[in-house]
C-alpha cells in the first residue's frame, strides 16, 4: 500500500499534484500562444506562424514587384515631360526667331527698323523701333509712343503681323489699324496686308475702318476683286 501518499519513501508527487501542475503549464503554453498572434481560439502553432511569415514574404515580394514597376513607369513618363518641355523650348526659340524676322521685314517697307526681345521667363515681349533703319545715328526707342502718328500704327501693325503666325485661327480681325496713318502708311500698309492675304487663302480676314477704301485699294494697286466691301449705313444721332 502506500501508491498514493505524498510520503513516501522517495518523496515523490502525487498523481494528483502532477495532474494539476500539468494543468498549469498547458494553460500557460495557451496563454502563450495566444499573445504569440494567435486568433483561432489561441491555437497559434509553430507551422502556422511560419505559414504566416510565408505568406507576408510573398506579399512584400509583390509589392516589391509594383513598386519596381511603378518607378519605371514614372521614369518613362518624367523622361517624356523631359522631352516634351525641350521640344517646346526649341519650338519656342524657333518661333520667337521667325517673329523678329517678320518684324524687321514688316518694318523695311517704310525703311524702319527693329528688333523683339522674348522674355519666356517673365512672360514678357519687348519691341524695339527705330524709324530710320539704315540711319547710323538713328536710335532705336521702345516706347512707341515717341514715335509719330504713322510710324506708331505701322509698327504695331508690323507686330501684329509678326504674331499672328503663332495663333492658328480660321479668322483674323484688324480694327482701325489705320488709324493716324497718313495716306502713304495705308497705302503700304494695305499693299502688305493683302500680299498676306494671298498665301493664306484658307483664312478670313476682316477689316474695320471709318475710311472709304475704294481710293486707297487703287492707290495701294489692290484688285478690288480680292476684297468685298460692306458699308455701314451712317449712324443716326437724335
């Protein structure tokens, strides 16, 4: 006798008390799990917590994959822009370069001269006169106000002229550019406008004046042909 006594001669554990530490441990280990990460009822096992590593590797691998190719697709598209901002730039340049040659060649038919000056930076456009180009001791102005009634229309006239090659419209409007011009200025002005007129058939041109262009189409040797004249009744003042 004497299996069940705590007292006996080896001074071993009851059954009973290794039953209950048993108890203990396995609860602890549970406990465990569970604080481990575990969300089915605590039963986080080694295999699974390396099936979960697993799996968070493969995802990262994936967004690895994105990430990369993300980053080449930003690469193409900010190369692109790259170019596309150069190809401005040059077209720019390109443009600004036939305005002033315009300008100056505008200008010559009353023997003047000129120059523009692009500033893309500052968005600003400067224009430079001088009202007799191959006089040495001529000095060019910017302010165009300084310059007399005729040579001030025919250079804003000879601007206007330079630019509208960079606005592709189906339809080009000038409003009393004649004005304070003397009959010399509309005749080489009149005689410059239609010479344009003909290498753009595609396009309309209008022409708002006070004056009776019948004379100056003669004076100018423009074919009334080229042109339809509208006249406005006269306006009644009460």
């Amino acid at each position: 006798g004497g299996a069940g006594s705590s007292g006996g001669g080896g001074g071993g554990e009851s059954v009973e008390a290794v039953q209950k530490r048993l108890q203990k441990m396995r609860a602890a280990l549970k406990k465990a799990e569970h604080l481990a990460g575990g969300e089915n009822r605590g039963e986080t096992t080694y295999a699974a917590l390396l099936q979960a590593q697993r799996d968070a590797e493969r995802a990262m691998a994936e967004h690895e994959e994105q990430i990369t190719a993300v980053k080449a697709t930003a690469k193409v598209v900010e190369d692109s822009v790259q170019e596309r901002y150069k190809f401005h730039r040059r077209f720019l340049k390109a443009q600004g370069v036939q305005a002033v040659s315009d300008f100056q060649m505008h200008l010559s038919r009353r023997s003047m001269g000129g120059s523009l000056r692009f500033d893309h930076k500052e968005d600003v456009l400067e224009a430079q006169v001088a009202p007799r180009a191959g006089d040495a001791a001529a000095r060019s102005t910017t302010a165009l106000r300084s310059l007399s009634g005729g040579e001030q229309a025919f250079s804003t006239l000879s601007l206007v002229l330079a630019m509208w090659q960079l606005s592709a419209t189906p339809m080009r409007a000038l409003d009393e550019f004649d004005k304070n011009m003397d009959s010399s200025f509309q005749a080489a002005s009149l005689k410059l406008l239609f010479e344009i007129f003909r290498q753009q058939p595609g396009r309309q041109f209008l022409i708002l004046t006070p004056l009776d262009y019948s004379s100056l189409f003669r004076e100018a040797g423009v074919d009334e042909r080229d042109a339809v004249i509208h006249r406005m009744p006269d306006v009644v003042r009460h």
